[in-house]
C-alpha cells in the first residue's frame, strides 16, 4: 500500500503543502530484500515518503495468470509495467510526497521478458531513454546465493537460487545505465544491508523533512 500520512510512524517539521516526488527504484533480483527493506524504510523515513508496493505482487497476487509460455509471461510483463506506470503517476499526480520508493521500476521487466530488448519497447510503447529519465536514482540490492540466505519464503516466488541470480545479473545489466545507479551487495548481516539502503535514501529526502517532528 502506499504510506498517507496517517499510515506513518514518522513526521517531519516540513510545512510545505504540495511536493513533487522524485522516484527512487529499489531493485534486485529475487530474495534481494527489496520488500523487507521498504517495510523498514516505513517506520525510518517521514510522512512525505511514498512506498509504492512491488508491481508484480500487485497483478500476480490479483488473480492474474502466471504460465510459463512467452505469451503469458508477455502479457504478465505488460500488466506489471502499466500498473507500474499509474502507481507512480498516482503519487506524483497527489502531490503529498517529496520522494517515492518504488518496489522495482518499468525497466524492470526487461529481465523476464521472453523477447529481444527491441520488442520489449516496442510492446510498451516507450524507449530506454524515456523510461531511465523517469527515475532519480536507483538501487541495487544483489540477491544471495543459497550460502547468503536465499530462500522461498514468498509464496509468489518461483526462482531457484540459479535463476534468481541471473534474473540479478540481467537486472544489473539494465539499470546500471542510469546516471545515479548504486549497488549494495548482499551481507550475512541484512541490518548491514538495510543499512547501507537507508544512508543511499536518506540522500533523497527532501531538505524539508530531513527534521523530524
């Protein structure tokens, strides 16, 4: 869900009425702690810090199909990048936030898409160019090998280890092509991993609500 004001644990001193949100991807393979991180980031960050729910999660939890053929994972790929699309024009059409963590962005889907890259724009109607602009920064947590903790935990998690890291290679591939794209590699630690997130967002945070109530 996307943090209101009255879904937050955090305020801020800010007084502004209206914000323009940067969009901030947290990205990662699968098991990379991307949902566990922003769930933290919700009692951490202030009231005008939106955290926008994993796309995927979204359609697939909702009864969309998820088959194995190129033409479902297609059209799973199409519905994940147009409910990404509103959420983020949601958020910006509001006006409450001043930054938004987004569980994954639209280029995200390059890396389960079945086709070449060219087909990918061409089905979304977009370009690299448009989409990477959309984007104030990018993180990268690394998903971990089974020996770092890697697990099936998530019911909508079908990956083996394998898969989920080349799913991560793929990923690093894409959004390394963005100006202010960070990576943080997995730790036996999570805290550790949380923390270093939490320094990389904290830099986003409009200087407004960097003093809290």
């Amino acid at each position: 869900m996307l943090t209101h004001t009255s879904d937050c644990e955090v305020t801020c001193q800010c007084k502004k009425t209206e914000h323009t949100a940067h969009m901030v991807v947290v990205t990662g393979g699968p098991g990379a702690g991307k949902t566990a991180i922003l769930e933290m980031a919700r009692k951490q960050f202030c009231h005008h810090v939106a955290i926008l729910p994993e796309a995927a999660s979204v359609v697939f939890s909702g009864g969309f199909w998820r088959l194995r053929s190129s033409s479902a994972r297609m059209a799973a790929q199409r519905a994940i990048f147009h409910v990404q699309k509103e959420m983020e024009k949601l958020v910006l059409g509001e006006k409450h936030w001043g930054l938004a963590l987004c569980d994954r962005g639209t280029l995200d889907g390059l890396a389960y898409w079945p086709g070449d890259e060219a087909h990918y724009w061409r089905e979304t109607g977009t370009t690299q160019a448009q989409e990477l602009a959309r984007y104030h920064a990018v993180i990268h947590l690394r998903t971990p090998g089974v020996d770092m903790g890697y697990n099936y935990q998530n019911s909508l998690r079908i990956e083996t280890a394998e898969e989920a890291r080349e799913i991560d290679h793929r990923i690093e591939k894409i959004w390394s092509r963005h100006p202010r794209y960070a990576q943080i590699d997995s730790a036996t630690d999570f805290f550790q991993k949380a923390a270093a997130a939490f320094q990389l967002i904290a830099d986003d945070v409009p200087e407004c609500c960097r003093n809290r109530a």
